[in-house]
C-alpha cells in the first residue's frame, strides 16, 4: 500500500500527541496516512506492550489511518544500528511516502530525539539502491518533518488543526493505560497526572495563536520548504 505519509513514532501514542490533528486532517482531505511505532513501549510504567497494542488500535480507528504496524525495536536501546536502519529501511520502501514525519529532533524522553535521527538517516539510505530489503525497491522521501513533543521547539511551520481537535483528543485518550484515570491503581506518571492533558492544549493554543488559528501543531524541517505562490502561505 503506497502511502502519502508515514509518521514515525518511538512509542504508541508519540503520534496522538504530536501530530494526529495534522493525521486526521490530512485523511480528511483524502490523503492516504500510516503509523509506524519503532517500539512496542514496553518499558512504560503503566500498561503492558499487549495492552499499549490494543489502545494503538483503537486510536488508529479513531484518526481512520490507513496502516499502522510496529517494528518491535527494544523500547530505551534501540540503537542507530544496521539492524534498526534496515528495519526502518523496509517500512519506507515498503509504503513509498512522499512525506515522513518523525519524532521531535530532542525531547524529555531519550528515545524521541534518537528515533529522529535514526529515521532521518534511514529515509536517505532507503533512497539507495545497493541496499537490499528483500527485493523492495529504493525509495526516498520527498521531506522529512518532525513533531514537536514535550520540550519546547519553535516551529519551522503550524499546521491548523481547529476543525479536528477532538479528534485529537479522542486519539489520545485511547490509551487509557498511560493518561490520566481517577479509578487507576497504577503508579502516577510525568503524563497520567490531570495536569498533562492541560499542557497538550495549551501547547496546541499557543501554537495555533502564532498562527492566527485556534489550536496548531507545530513542526521543524530539515529542508527548507519551497512554494510557487506567496498566498499558499497563511
């Protein structure tokens, strides 16, 4: 299935958070979009990996995306390695994006900024054909965006995302495992408080205000974005 974006995420729910206003407006423009988490999140305090899958699924449904599949990368190890890159490798030749979107450049959490770079460095390499991934053939990209996480980056760009807010949050919440849950015996986290939910709209409103739109996300670039007319640009 050839896809117009694959979004990149270390852990299920790295996408719902940073970029599935953006996921679900561009599906309701038509545009074919998929998931790939790199890790099952099996180090997360609460929840199990067989629980995160199941609340992935559900958030998948709830933004219509048309793949998503993990590649079972060790969750707080992976590495920028042969055996990670040819894995990423074969997701990206696999569903020929025009557009990857991949975790924030840095983040709180570790393992956001070295999925960044290591899917950055695999969507080059896919674009090289001596690279053999079981007879798929070279792809590269077009562009490579990165969502911004918990940690503060200026955008390069904000995506209006006003109309599919809810979707947004519906996505998220999805994973019940992780968020904020009153009846929960788990332990409380850095993003089960009540609190967090809070900052993810705050985020999104500041965001959007830069912009002249209600809620926003925001993304930084690798190349420089070109237009043909000044008026694409709002």
């Amino acid at each position: 299935m050839k896809l117009d974006i694959l979004i990149f995420a270390a852990h299920p729910d790295d996408a719902e958070l940073g970029c599935s206003g953006t996921i679900a407006a561009h599906i309701a423009k038509g545009y074919k979009v998929g998931v790939v988490d790199l890790t099952a999140g099996e180090l997360g305090t609460r929840g199990t990996p067989e629980l995160r899958a199941l609340e992935a699924k559900e958030a998948s449904s709830i933004l219509k995306l048309a793949v998503r599949e993990c590649l079972h990368l060790a969750d707080g190890f992976f590495e920028d390695d042969q055996q990670s890159l040819h894995a990423i490798i074969k997701a990206i030749r696999t569903y020929q994006p025009s557009i990857v979107i991949a975790n924030a450049v840095y983040d709180r959490h570790p393992d956001h900024g070295r999925g960044s770079a290591i899917v950055s460095r695999a969507s080059f390499l896919s674009g090289l054909s001596k690279i053999e991934t079981d007879g798929l053939i070279a792809w590269r990209p077009q562009q490579i965006y990165h969502y911004i996480q918990d940690r503060y980056i200026k955008p390069d760009f904000v995506v209006d995302i006003t109309s599919f807010w809810e979707v947004k949050i519906a996505s998220i919440k999805a994973y019940k495992s992780q968020f904020f849950d009153p009846a929960s015996k788990e332990p409380q986290t850095y993003i089960s408080s009540g609190e967090f939910l809070k900052f993810v709209e705050a985020r999104a409103l500041e965001f959007g205000h830069s912009s002249g739109f209600t809620y926003g996300e925001g993304f930084t670039v690798e190349k420089i974005p070109g237009v043909n007319n000044l008026f694409d640009l709002k």
